[in-house]
C-alpha cells in the first residue's frame, strides 16, 4: 500500500526546473494569500478526500480518508492507518490482518515535511508561483495556481493547487515528479469545525488494545 503520510513528506520538496523562468505572480499571490488567510482564521475544519496517484506506464491506485485540522493540529484517517499529530508529537497507527502498531515521533523529527496543517502556507518560502487559469474542478469555477520550487534536487517538478474563486477554499492539488508519476488530491464535504477537542488529535493506547508501540522520540 502508498503509505500516504511518505508522499505528503516528500511533496514539499519541489525541483526547480532550469527551462522556467524564476517568477512570483502578483495575481497569484493575492489568490493564494487569500486562501491562506481564510485557512488560518478558521478554528479548524474536517473534510473527506481522495487520494489517487498514477504513473507513466499505467498504473494507479486510489484511497479515500478523513480529514480533521485546528491549527497546527491534524488527523487523518484512511482504510488501514490514522496518523495523530497534537502539535507537540506524532502517532501513526497501522493496522493489518496480523498485526496493530503505532510508530510515535517528536513533532520536531517531522520537520520540513508537507502535512495537512502547513500545506496553505507553504507557498510562503522558496517557491515561485503563476496564475494558470481558471476551470471547472468538481463542478465548480477553480483558480490554478502553479508552485516551482527554486532549489534543485527535490522529487517533483510542480505542484498545481485548485482554489475556489468564490470561497477561496483549496479544493485539490496535483504533483508532478517529471517522470510520469502525478499525485493528486481532492477535497470533498469541507467543513468548518468549531468543536473539535483537543483530546481527538491525540493517540490514546487504551482505546487500541494489543496494539504494539514504537517510540522513535
């Protein structure tokens, strides 16, 4: 199985590709601020998604999950492991036919990685962004704003985010690693959650009986 968590770490990471020339749109800083801005004004929100990635020769595979953010706050939920992160440390529970397990980490040990709590930030620093366009994305008008990374050496080329011209609400994002592999993610039943309590974003062992802890702190 894609472990989901890996490919989100690893899309923060953008190479810079030589043949484009180094630019920061002033259009699409207004609709990627304007996202931002929202986003961080919001006393969290819960959202289902889909996750699908395919590559140059055809293969494909797709996941669905849940989502839940407050601040730097996150869980994600999908068919066989849910990934805790309280802001101050990081649980990610997997479970198979044979076995449970939670990997635990220090929130520090994740640093630089793309999480669902930075990703509307993350044109802020060593990225060069452009308006593309306006489409229809899940039967509605989208913004396409193109991120390149300015540092060379990283695993994808670009990374396309659809934002909502109305609600300004990021509703998916695709990533491109320049060898045919994409990576793309939707956004469906977003809402924004005032009760989330604090407890929901951490892992609590006795609510997972026999599962087998693996501290990495």
């Amino acid at each position: 199985m894609l472990q989901i968590t890996r490919y989100v770490a690893l899309l923060f990471l953008l190479i810079f590709s030589i043949q484009v020339k180094a630019q920061k749109d002033p259009k699409a800083k207004s609709v990627l601020d304007a996202m931002s801005t929202k986003y961080q004004a919001m006393n969290g929100f819960t959202a289902n998604f889909d996750f699908t990635y395919s590559d140059a020769g055809g293969v494909s595979d797709k996941q669905s999950g849940e989502i839940a953010v407050k601040a730097e706050k996150y869980r994600l939920k999908l068919p066989d492991q849910e990934i805790f992160n309280n802001g101050k440390t990081v649980w990610t529970y997997i479970v198979t036919d044979t076995y449970k397990e939670v990997t635990v980490n220090d929130v520090s040990q994740m640093e630089g990685e793309l999480t669902p709590s930075n990703i509307y930030r993350m044109y802020e620093e060593g990225f060069d962004y452009s308006l593309k366009g306006e489409k229809l994305y899940q039967g509605q008008t989208v913004q396409v704003v193109e991120l390149v990374a300015q540092q060379s050496g990283a695993p994808f080329e670009r990374v396309n985010l659809m934002i909502n011209k109305a609600s300004k609400n990021l509703m998916g994002w695709e990533m491109f690693d320049g060898q045919g592999g994409t990576f793309s993610y939707t956004f469906v039943n977003l809402k924004t959650a005032t009760n989330l309590a604090e407890s929901y974003f951490t892992f609590d062992p006795k609510s997972y009986p026999g599962v087998e802890i693996i501290d990495l702190r």
